[in-house]
C-alpha cells in the first residue's frame, strides 16, 4: 500500500506592500511581480508562509490575514494613539482646530499595517528555518 505525503501548502506575499496578488516563476531564481504595487523581483524574495486553511485557495488564505489585521489596525482606540503620536511628533499636521490631517493619517495607518504584516511574515519564515534546521 503507498501512502501519498501531502505537500504543506504555502502562501507567497510581496515584500513591498504583504499582498498575495503576486505572479512568479515555478522556477528557482525566476522573476516575480506584485499585482498591488507592481514591486518586481526575485521570485526568492516573496515571503513564504506555511500554512492550513479553511479559505480555498493560497490567495484566499492571504487576504482573510490581511483583512483580520486591517480590522485591528481599524480599531479607534489602536486609532487614536497612532494619531497622537503621529501628531505629536509632527509626522501629521493639525488644523486651528487641533484635527489631523485625514489623508495623511490614513496613509501612515496603511504603511504601518503592511509593515507589521511583513514583519510577522518575515519572522515566521525564520521560524521554520529554525525548526527545520532541527531548532526548537
């Protein structure tokens, strides 16, 4: 009787901007593309993310994780600290009457929410090297 192994299914994500809309090569040292932000590279340059799902595809898997960490980041009270800081410390002006500048905050907001994505992403690939380098 053979057994057939499964292959762990992975999700690839640019390093630009953390979206699985990313087009690559199936070959080692190949080219890839972002569809999102059009970042162009190596196809060894994605974040690769191992995983178990319940969402269908490779893509479904990495838009319900971006869209569950755009919820926190969504949070007013996560909010309103950010607008504090990024005001205090200028990166964000204010009108006469102390608001910030919307499209400003949001922008930062969104960068701050790919980068911690990416992060994470990142941090867990080195993870699995470790575990499969025989780390703990």
């Amino acid at each position: 009787m053979q057994i057939e192994q499964q292959k762990q299914k992975e999700v690839r994500l640019c390093p630009g901007c953390g979206s699985p809309a990313v087009e690559f090569s199936s070959l080692v040292g190949g080219e890839a593309v972002c569809r999102v932000c059009k970042w162009k590279g190596d196809r060894e340059e994605l974040l690769v993310m191992p995983f178990d799902h319940i969402y269908g595809t490779e893509e479904g898997v990495g838009m319900a994780l971006h869209n569950e960490l755009r919820r926190v980041f969504s949070n007013p009270l996560f909010a309103t600290d950010i607008i504090r800081f990024l005001t205090r410390w200028g990166f964000v002006e204010v009108d006469k009457d102390n608001r910030a500048d919307v499209p400003t905050t949001t922008r930062y907001i969104a960068a701050i929410g790919r980068a911690v994505l990416v992060a994470v992403i990142k941090e867990r690939e080195k993870i699995e090297m470790e575990k499969g380098n025989g780390g703990a």
